[in-house]
C-alpha cells in the first residue's frame, strides 16, 4: 500500500512541475475575453460571460477584430454571435490581457481532469502491467490537457486534433477486447499515420478554420463510430448473458461509460442538443467522474493480468512512427525558433520534402531498429542466447524425443522462471504413441477449443478472454482452469496456415512481464518445436508402418496356410482360379468345399475395402458358412446367417457382395444365390456367352429373404466367376479394363480348360496394367464338368 501512494504522489508531482513548467514558457495572451472552437462554439469557460455559453461566433469577426486591434490597436469590438436557432446577437467585447494564473483558476477543472487521467494511467501500468489502458489513459490526458492549452492560448491545436484521432482508433481496438477478442496490431502503424497526417494538416492549414472543422469533425465522427460499436457489441454481450452474473453487470458498467463518451462527439457535431454547454463547468468532472468509475469497473479485468504482449514487429513500429514524428518536430521547431529560416513560409513544400525523405530512408531506418531491437533485447542477454543454442543442438542430437522435450521444458522454465511449459496437440496426432511423463496434453481433434487453436494466427492471452462468451468464455475457463498464461502457436510447416499444437507457457513466478527478449525466445522455440514435431511425426509414422507391414507378413502367413480351398473329390470338373489381394490381405473371400463326392459348394465374395481389416471378416465369413454347410443349413439360411452377423457386429459400416451356390456334378445342376455381386457368365466351346445378372440386396444393410436360382451346366460349357477387381484393374491413363474387354477375352479362347482360362487371364491383365499397382483384390473362378 506504501508503493502505491508513492507511486500516486511521484505522479502528481511530475504533472503539476510539468504544467506548471510548461505554462511558465507561455506568453500571457491578449484575446478576447470568450473562449471557443474553430467551428465558433463558446465554451462554458467564463461565469461572466455565461450568456453565450452554447452559442456560435462569428469566426469572420473575430479575424476582422484580430486584425482591427494589431494594426489600429482598437480595444473594443462588435461580434456578431448566433443561438442555436440561428437568433442574432451583437456583442460588445474587449480585447483584454489575461494572466496565467486566472486561466489556471478557469480551466482547473480540465487539469485536474488531465491529472486524475494521468495517475489513472500509471496505477493501471504499476498494478497491472495493461500497457493499452495506460496509454489510453495516457492519451486521455493529453487530449484534456492540450483542449485546454487551445480554449487558452490558441495554441496546439495540431496535438489536439493527432490525440483526437489517436482515441477514436483507440477505442475501435478497445471492440476488441470489450468481445474477448485480440486487438489488431497490424493496424498500429496506419492509425498512428493517419492521425499525424490529419495533425500536419492542421498545422499546415492554421489559418484555414474551415478546414480545421472539417478535420476535427471527421475525427469526432470517428470517436462517435467506434463508441457505437464498442455499445453494440456490449449489448450483444448482454442480451447472450442469460444470467445478470458478474460479467453482466461488467458489461452494463462498460455500457454505461461508453454512454457518457458518446456526449462529446454528439455534443459537437450536432450543436450541443442537451444544451449541457450551458452547464456549469463543474459537471464536466461529475461526468468525467462518472465515466472513470463505470469503465475501470468494466475494463479491470479485461486487463492483460499480469502481462502485456508487445512483440518486436510492433515495438519497431512504434520506434519508427515516433522517430519520424520526432524528428518532424525537431527539425521545425530548429528552422522557426533557433535558425530562423523563412523555408517554412509555405509548410507545404516543406512537409512534401520531408516526406520524400522519410519515404526514402524508411525502410533503412526500420531495418536498423529491427537489428537494434533484436541486439539489446533477445542477444546481448546471454541466458536466452545459450538457452536457445542448448535446445537448437537438442533437436538434431540423436536422443530419444521424450529426453528431447523433458530438457526442453526444463531449459525453458529456468530461463524464463514461469511456473509451467506444455505442449497441446490434438488427439490424433500420434494415437499410438504413450505421452506420459512427458509434456504433452492431448485435446480432441474435433473440439471447439482445438478448431480455435488450429487456425488462430496470434498468440492467445488468457486474460484477453477474462468476459468474453461463448467459445472464447469455455476457451477462458479451460485455459484457467490449467493455469496457462499465454498460447502461442506452433505453425505447421505443411500448412502455413494452420497450426500442428500449441505452446502453452504458465504465468512467471516473479509476477513481471514478459520482455521483448522472453517473447522472441518463444517464438524461436515455438518454430523448433515444429520441427521435434516433424521428425516425431515422422519416426511414428515409420514405426507405425513397420508394425503394419509385420502385421501384414503374418496375416498373409495365416491366409495362405489356413484359408485352403478344399480340391474336388471328384474327377469330373475341372477347377481353375485365382485371387490376387490389392495388399497382403484379400479382401475377397474365395472358396470351394466338398459337401460329398457328387457337390461341392462354390463361394465368391467382396467385402468393402481391402487390408487387414477386411482379412478378417473374410476369415470370419469363411469360418460361418463351413460350419454352417457341416450341419447341412440350406443357401438361403446361409445367406441369412452371414448378413446378420455383418449388421449386428458392424452396424451397417461393413458390407459384403457374394455369389454362393451348390453344384451338383453328376447332373451340372447349379443352384445360387447372388446378393449384389458381378454377373454369372456361360461360356460353351462355341465362344457363345449366357449372362445371369439377376441379383439381391449386398449382405450387411438390411434385413432381406434370399431366394434360390437355378441352372444347369453342360459337359461343353464353363461356369465363369469373377470380383468387380478383374474389370476394374485400371491401365494406362487410368484407363479401365472393364466387363466388356472380359467378355472379348473369354469369346477368344472358348476352347481352353479351365484351369488355363484363369493363368490365361492373369497375363492378359498383368499386360494391360503395364507394371501399375493393383487398385482393388482381384478373384476370378472358372468351373468345367468333365464327360
């Protein structure tokens, strides 16, 4: 408690040495004794003259009696002055001398104001670090001090329409945060620009009221506009809040300091309409008062607790920015009060020259602050530079990563002395991979607080988020909740703009801020840790695929050793086939069984997809249907069977084709059952083909009765089987073999047996596919009764 009234005593020692420093370099003035605005209003400045408090003089008398009294030294002056609804008035002022102490005693209420701004200002710096309320405050202050230098010396108006612009833009970022939002530095530069150009005209133009109206209204118009946003967004807020909880009354608080801001431009630009320029100027501080209760109420913890961001790009700016402007001043203020050289007799040509100059040695001077930036703050300190220099050999050092980012975090949180370092990723970023003891946290991929994650471009300040709602008020409390300060992104090197995890950095346990150098060393350490995770990514994946490939070896072991198909009892067929998998693992089901020496049963199935997944259903489908045909279960219970079996343990999400059928050898009777699969083909010796292309509902959807088909095979015919994967095999410019260059193949050779039909086959797609990978399991299946 001690520091803090020091803290506000130093505070309002330096103001009043520097007003009353800087009062003591003015001149007394000789005036008119009513004090106004370049637009003529008259301020509610002198008691005496409270008659014209509100109205309008004539800015053409006051010239004419400003030039009447400097040649002709006339003290007394006819002015014309208008009320509101245009009323005409004559009035009788003297050209008076006023001393410095009766204006200090008539504009006490606009320094006291400028003063309580300004040690509002610096408790906000000194109790929380919010560098934004401070320059605000700051901003404030002058725009208080230096209305008040205007009204009383006619003096400084440029400063006062530069610090105009400069709260109106202020106040657009504080929509922003009022939303939970981050403030938009890349806009930095233009505002603060904009607001000096607007103040150089001023000065250029200092004779022109006209165009210092014009200049000063669309300054008020934008301090107007952004009050109305910042109470638009507010009341979005409040009618959102179900609940008049402490952020709802925050938010009215807010509301109602943005009320009494939006007075002032209102005020101005539409002739004073509450006549509050008739008001005493004590109501001024009431009003003043007023708002800095209700906004520090509304923005106190909207506050950047404990810390402020300010990364180099923008303190580069702000460096720049003010170094032209200094040095705008400077070399004017040399030329006109020291050198005295008449070159400013027409400020135009001036302000283009210096212009040329500043454009010219712009990027030069931004290079050279940069460096400058970078030296004093990130490698003249020697802890963050070894810091760095450790974990930039960790990266490529061949260690385990989990070594990597345990002396990763380590390093970090002595160097930076905060209470916390992790590493957020998403929940499908390394599955497999056990993150324990190591600082990772997993966060699923499809949450709302991953999606934010993913795409935001700034860092994220856990305060920033202090009232927001919706996402940003769960994105606040699961922040908090950890105990993290700061988010910073970790980019993807694959997608620029997305970002592969998160940096999340606990607050410092000293409390202070991060310095410029802390928060360059994050960001490098960020675009290092994309780097580990590339080479995680990477190493995972490759053990991934070798545990794969091993899986693979093994299941096709099994499918080559387990999943024989039984050779025909019989000697009168003649079997040929084949069936080549896309992967290890087939995901067509072939078989034949033996059911006695005159049948066998015939199968040919395609489950979705292909791999080891599939593999296993295959295996399973096959392991149904023998046990099914042992105990003699008809095709029809069969088909039943294997559909309800793919339903109730997938749920829909697998199915299967299949074209199963018993063949009876001694009398070439066929009886099947097709649920979804290709045709069945005829071929007799002739090159003659039949097509049975009658099929059923695909095994796995919905329930369905399965009904019997019938044919009979001669002694000159083959039975043809096939998987969609034989008309499918894809050629040469994606080219497709398809059914009808089968059907070519099959009429070409009609006499060969059918155990060549299938050798025969697999050449002529081996050719077609000319050296191309298989794109689906290919099967084929040809059947001949021998007489």
């Amino acid at each position: 408690m001690r520091n803090l009234f020091v803290v506000i005593a130093t505070s309002i020692v330096f103001f009043v040495t520097f007003t009353t420093v800087f009062l003591g370099i003015q001149d007394n003035i000789y005036r008119l004794p009513v004090y106004f605005l370049p637009n003529g209003q008259i301020m509610n400045v002198d008691p005496k003259y409270k008659e014209y408090w509100g109205h309008k003089i004539s800015i053409d008398d006051v010239f004419y009696a400003k030039d009447l009294n400097s040649k002709f030294n006339f003290a007394e002056h006819e002015v014309r002055i208008y009320s509101k609804n245009d009323k005409l008035k004559i009035g009788n002022f003297f050209f008076i001398h006023i001393n410095k102490t009766k204006i200090v005693r008539l504009f006490l209420i606009d320094i006291i104001a400028s003063l309580i701004s300004f040690i509002i200002a610096v408790l906000f710096f000194y109790s929380i670090r919010d560098n934004y309320i401070f320059v605000f405050f700051i901003t404030l202050s002058g725009l208080l001090f230096t209305n008040f230098l205007y009204l009383a010396f006619e003096q400084y108006f440029s400063f006062l329409v530069f610090l105009l612009y400069i709260i109106g833009f202020m106040l657009w970022n504080l929509s922003y945060r009022f939303r939970g939002k981050e403030i938009p530095t890349q806009w930095t530069i233009p505002q603060i620009i904009t607001s000096c150009i607007m103040g150089f005209i001023v000065q250029t133009e200092m004779d022109n009221y006209d165009i210092q109206v014009r200049i000063s209204a669309i300054g008020l118009g934008l301090i107007l506009l952004s009050t109305l946003i910042c109470i638009f967004w507010n009341l979005i807020d409040i009618i959102r809040s179900r609940n008049i909880n402490d952020i709802s009354k925050r938010k009215i608080s807010l509301l109602f300091s943005l009320s009494i801001i939006l007075i002032v431009p209102v005020m101005f630009l539409f002739s004073d309409p509450l006549n509050l320029l008739k008001l005493d100027r004590f109501f001024i501080l009431v009003f003043f008062l007023a708002f800095l209760g209700s906004f520090i109420f509304g923005t106190y913890k909207y506050s950047f607790v404990p810390m402020q961001i300010f990364f180099s790009p923008t303190a580069i700016t702000l460096i720049l920015v003010g170094s032209i402007v200094g040095s705008y001043s400077f070399v004017v203020l040399l030329l006109n009060k020291f050198i005295h050289l008449q070159i400013l007799s027409d400020t135009r040509y001036f302000n283009i020259f210096f212009l040329f100059i500043a454009i010219f040695y712009l990027i030069p001077l931004k290079n050279t602050f940069r460096t400058l930036v970078n030296y004093w703050s990130f490698i003249k300190n020697p802890q963050l530079s070894s810091s760095l220099d450790k974990i930039n050999l960790l990266i490529t050092s061949p260690i385990s990563v989990k070594s990597v980012v345990s002396t990763i975090n380590k390093s970090m949180l002595d160097t930076m002395n905060v209470t916390q370092i992790t590493i957020l990723i998403p929940g499908d970023q390394f599955p497999n991979v056990d993150l324990r003891n190591i600082n990772f946290t997993r966060i699923s991929s499809n949450s709302d607080i991953w999606n934010y994650f993913q795409n935001s471009k700034e860092v994220t300040v856990t305060a920033h988020l202090a009232y927001g709602v919706g996402l940003r008020q769960k994105l606040y409390n699961y922040l908090s909740d950890m105990e993290i300060q700061i988010a910073f992104p970790i980019r993807d090197t694959n997608q620029k703009r997305r970002n592969k995890a998160i940096l999340l950095i606990g607050e410092k346990i000293d409390k202070q801020n991060f310095s410029l150098g802390e928060l360059r060393y994050i960001r490098e350490v960020s675009r290092l840790t994309s780097m580990l995770l590339d080479n995680y990514t990477l190493l995972a994946d490759e053990i991934e695929k070798k545990k794969i490939q091993k899986k693979l070896q093994l299941a096709s072991i099994l499918d080559h050793t387990l999943n024989l198909l039984d050779q025909p009892l019989s000697n009168k067929i003649d079997i040929g086939y084949f069936s080549i998998p896309a992967v290890e693992i087939s995901g067509d089901y072939m078989d034949i069984i033996n059911i006695n020496h005159d049948k066998i049963a015939i199968f040919l199935g395609d489950v979705s997809g292909h791999g080891l997944g599939t593999g296993y259903i295959v295996t399973a489908i096959k392991s149904i249907i023998r046990e099914l045909l042992s105990s003699s279960a008809s095709l029809e219970t069969i088909f039943n069977e294997i559909n309800n079996f793919l339903m109730m343990k997938y749920g829909g999400n697998e199915f299967m084709t299949l074209l199963g059928g018993i063949l009876d050898i001694s009398t070439g009777q066929f009886h099947f059952i097709n649920a979804g699969h290709p045709n069945l083909i005829i071929l007799d010796d002739k090159g003659s083909m039949e097509f049975y292309s009658k099929t059923q509902r695909v095994l796995g959807i919905l329930s369905t009765d399965y009904a019997l088909q019938e044919l009979k095979i001669q002694p000159t015919q083959k039975l043809i089987l096939y998987s969609d994967g034989v008309t499918e095999t894809f050629g040469e410019a994606d080219s497709m073999f398809g059914e009808e260059s089968l059907n070519d193949f099959l009429k070409m050779n009609p006499g060969k047996s059918a155990s060549e039909l299938p050798l025969l086959l697999q050449e002529r797609l081996d050719l077609f596919r000319k050296g191309k990978d298989l794109s689906d399991d290919s099967s084929f299946i040809a059947i001949k009764l021998l007489s």
